[in-house]
C-alpha cells in the first residue's frame, strides 16, 4: 500500500518537475531565439531528451535550480576571496 502511494507521488512530482522545466526552457528559448513555435520545439527537444534519455540529468537541474534560489545568501557567506562576486 505504501509502496503504491509512495510511486503515485514520484509520478506526480515528475510530472510537475517536467511542466517546470519546460515552461522555463520555453521562456528563455523564446527570449533568445525570438520565435515562439522555434522556442516551442527546442523546449520540447531538450524535455524529451533530459526526461526520457537521461533522467539522472533532471535531478542535477532540481539541485541547481535549488542552490540558485535559496543558496545564494549561504554561498557568498562561505565565499573564501571576500567580495561580491556571486551576484
């Protein structure tokens, strides 16, 4: 029973993950290529390949989206050279 409640969450959670990822590579490709539907197949390309060829790649991008969000603050307190050179 567990074990059934505990696999529909990860599918849920993956489903929500690849929504994220695509809304936010559609949102930099359309910036960058200047073209909706040219931004709509990138974003579709890069998905489909990091979320059903390479899956490991998916919890990188959870991570480093993480550490950009709410580590910011704790890595330029641990900063070794002083200054500001994070932001």
């Amino acid at each position: 029973m567990k074990l059934v409640l505990l696999e529909g969450l990860l599918d849920s959670l993956w489903i929500v993950l690849t929504l994220f990822l695509f809304v936010w590579i559609y949102g930099w490709a359309k910036e960058n290529l200047g073209s909706a539907k040219l931004a709509i197949l990138f974003a579709l390309i890069v998905v489909y390949l990091t979320f059903y060829s390479y899956p490991f790649l998916v919890w990188l991008l959870v991570i480093f989206f993480l550490i950009q969000t709410f580590g910011k603050e704790f890595i330029s307190q641990i900063n070794p050279y002083g200054g500001d050179q994070l932001r």
